[in-house]
C-alpha cells in the first residue's frame, strides 16, 4: 500500500465498490444509512462485515450475494466501478491513479468550523499516507468520505532497553497543541515518511540540546 504506486488506489476503490455493494444488499432500507456513518461505533460494525466479506468469499461461501450472481460476477463488476470511479476522479491517465495522490490526513481543529476565517492557522497541514485500515501503517478512512484518513496510528515508539538515550519516538502533528507554536505541526512530514525523532532521557543532554525554555505558572 505505498503511497506512490497506482495499485493500492486501484485495490482500495474496487474494495470501496465491492463492500458498498454488499453491505447495501445485506442491509436494505439501512445500508446508506450505516455507509454514511462517521461515528466510530458504525466503522466498527462495517469492518467487520468487511472482513467476514473477505473469509466468504475465500471459502467461496455465497450466502451474502444477492440472489443469481457468484463472487467471481461480484468482482467483476465491482473492479470495473472501482476502475471508472478512478477515470471519473483522476483523470484517464493511470499513471497519475497513485495512492498517496487520494489517500491523505485532513486534520481539523476544534475550532476551525466556529472560526472559519481562522482555519487557515488553527488546521495542521494535510498529508498523504500510504497503508490503510489492514496495514501496519494503520490509516482508514470511511465510506462517507474515501479516502480521508480518519484513523491511524496516535504515535509510534521504539524503546533501546540497552541504551534509553538511543530511543525514538514519533506523532501525527507537533509537541505542542499551541497553533502559533513551530512545533505545532514540526513532526507532520516525518511521522507521514515512517520516521522517528529521538526521545531523550538524560536530563544533561536535555539540556545541552534544548533549543527554547518553558516555564509553566500559576500566575
């Protein structure tokens, strides 16, 4: 799922139109309804209606088609929507369908929506991402809005038990929740190109390396 090959984008959209398919039939009158969701507890459900799609359909199991079709039809038709939608949203040439071209961040602050002239400064930047919902490098997104990464990874550590000081750690934005702070955002590009900033726990070399102070109080 490397954000710069053309198949993960062909796989996820052709994915995106076979589980829409199913879950519309498996549902009925709800099936757009729990497409449309946001909410973590309707992703929930869908994903594993997804995965049960995936086992099914390994076992050649045709219990969740709809009447008269295979899953070798199903697939068919859902690679060939999948392939139009791409045409429809990329343009005719393939070679610009990369992954990571559709599949990004779009971070919002809290109070971007209530501060609209404001949003410029308050939203971190965006930032495309391979991977997705299956993958290590954990990034999904909904069906209401594909492919927007809505979850993903809160931070990654590695830990040198041997040698504290040769830690590192990395998270989606910045140090600081601070909008006009440079570390608001400062980590965005490395945590989006699986890298990693050292975590330091000597206070001597804390100190050494600081390059600014804060002092927190109660004034």
């Amino acid at each position: 799922m490397d954000k710069g090959a053309v198949a993960p984008a062909i796989y996820s959209a052709f994915r995106l139109h076979l589980n829409r398919r199913l879950i519309t039939h498996l549902l009925g009158p709800l099936g757009e309804e729990a497409l449309a969701a946001t909410d973590r507890g309707a992703l929930f459900h869908l994903r594993q209606l997804e995965a049960q799609f995936v086992a099914k359909a390994a076992d050649g199991d045709t219990s969740v088609l709809p009447p008269g079709t295979d899953w070798d039809v199903l697939l068919s038709e859902a690679l060939a929507e999948g392939v139009k939608y791409l045409r429809e949203r990329m343009g005719e040439d393939m070679e610009l369908w990369r992954w990571g071209k559709m599949h990004a961040t779009r971070p919002r602050h809290t109070l971007s929506e209530t501060f609209p002239d404001a949003s410029r400064l308050l939203d971190p930047p965006p930032m495309s991402m391979g991977g997705d919902g299956d993958t290590p490098q954990s990034a999904s997104y909904s069906h209401a809005d594909p492919f927007t990464v809505t979850g993903t990874s809160v931070a990654r550590y590695v830990f040198d038990l041997g040698d504290w000081d040769n830690s590192a750690w990395i998270i989606p934005l910045g140090a600081s929740g601070h909008p006009g702070s440079p570390h608001y955002a400062d980590q965005a590009i490395i945590w989006a190109e699986l890298g990693l900033v050292p975590m330091t726990y000597d206070w001597d070399r804390i100190r050494r390396d600081a390059k600014t102070l804060q002092t927190l109080s109660r004034e």
